[in-house]
C-alpha cells in the first residue's frame, strides 16, 4: 500500500533551513564532545584542512599552533613546525623586545643555527641597552667614491654611539631601505667595530678600534639595488650584534 505524507509535512520539509556549515568551532566541539568511528575520522580530516588553510593564510603564531595542538602528528605538521620557527622570528624583531627575542631562542631550540645566532644578537643588542644610533642620511653615491664619477648606488650612513657602560669590542648593525610605513625592503650589513668587513673583507684600521662608554663612530655601506616601494630617501639602522671588551667569544 502507498503511502502519501500529507502535503503540509511535505511543505515543512522543503523549507527546512539547511543545516549551517561546519566551522572550526562547531568541528573542535564535535570532538571534544567525543565524536568516534567513521564520523570523527571525517570530522578530523575536515578539521585539519581548515586548520592548515588558516594557518597558511594568516602566517599567525595562534593558528599555526592552533593545528599543531590538534594535531601534532598530523601531514602537514612538521611543515607548519618550520613555518612557525620564521614567523615567531618576524614577531620577536616586530617587538623588538630582549625579553622577545630570549622567548624565540628558548621556544626554538631546534631552529637553524644562523637564525638562533641572529636572534642572540638581538637579544645581547636590546640587554646591553647602550647602542644609540642617530640620524640616518640617504644620499645619491658614486659605487667607487669617485666624486666626480656617476652616482650608481645610494650610500646610508649614520654615527653610532656606545652610550653604555662597557667597552664594546664588537659591533654590527643592518642598514635598511624602508618604505613609508617602515617596512623592510632592502638591506645591507656594515661594522661599526670588527676586525673584518662584512664577508670577511679588510677594513679599516679605525674601526678595529673598541668603542669606549660616549664615543661614536661614523658607519656607512652602499646599496646598489632599489627595491620596487623605496623613495630612495628612507633607511633605518639596528644594531644587530655586540660583543665587550673581555668577553671570550663562544665558537
């Protein structure tokens, strides 16, 4: 015998809401909630992806860790694992924090050995407290500092004073070209005391010097390139490593 649904159930069926679409609230409450069998494996594979889409997406400490919390041994977290080591390294130097720094080297003791030795730098830079940079001037430069030679590069220089307590033996610093808002486009290293150049090369005698407590030194690089968004007239210096007079450098 056939049966027929009288016709006001069947207009109540057809303008039922659909139900609303999953979001990573309602899917972590579902297992939490202790969702199992073939439903939580769908739940966990539906999860995950709009976990990782996020956390690719946003480039974000508490989504990447959002996943990793969720799913440490998921297919995608060794991946955001070296992900994270890179954003937490652009947090910290966005704070510009000692106590920011020393957290990235304790939270990423398994991070290149280049990275960890840059953020140390930071970290013993901000500690010491006494690296004062002044004005920074960008001027049109001839690459060979022929002055009647064609300007072919820009040259960024500015004094540096140790307005701290110690002698410093070492100390370096990046020359950036920023933008209007101050974001990084280029950039370049130069000494302020060292006994080498930036890649090994000689330098001058004066800057073999150490840096006693209120003296300055003039340091200056060339940058030949021009990134797409500089004004060719806006640069910040930091100070990017120190060492004392004294102190035994750590190989």
């Amino acid at each position: 015998m056939r049966h027929v649904l009288p016709f006001a159930l069947l207009a109540l069926v057809a303008c039922a809401d659909p139900p609303p679409p999953s979001t990573i609230e309602s899917l972590s409450a579902a297992l939490d909630a202790g969702a199992s069998g073939s439903e939580r494996v769908q739940i966990e594979i539906e999860l995950q992806k709009m976990l990782l889409d996020r956390a690719r997406e946003s480039h974000s400490l508490a989504d990447i860790d959002a996943y990793l919390t969720r799913f440490p041994k998921g297919a995608n977290a060794e991946e955001l694992r070296k992900s994270r080591v890179d954003v937490a390294f652009v947090a910290a130097e966005e704070a510009g924090t000692a106590a920011g720094w020393q957290a990235f080297l304790e939270e990423n003791k398994e991070a290149d050995a280049n990275l960890r030795r840059r953020a140390k730098g930071f970290a013993d830079v901000l500690a010491y407290g006494g690296v004062q940079v002044g004005e920074v001037k960008v001027e049109p430069w001839n690459l060979a500092d022929d002055p009647k030679g064609p300007k072919n590069c820009w040259k960024i220089s500015t004094t540096v004073t140790n307005g701290g307590d110690k002698t410093l033996s070492y100390l370096t610093v990046s020359m950036f070209q920023v933008d209007a808002s101050g974001k990084k486009l280029g950039s370049a290293p130069a000494v302020v005391v060292g006994q080498a150049a930036p890649g090994g090369l000689p330098i001058e005698e004066i800057y073999k010097k150490p840096l006693a407590p209120g003296k300055s030194r003039e340091v200056s690089t060339t940058i030949e390139a021009a990134p797409e968004g500089w004004d060719k007239t806006s640069a910040k210096v930091v100070a990017t490593a120190v060492r004392f007079e004294g102190d035994v450098e750590k190989k």
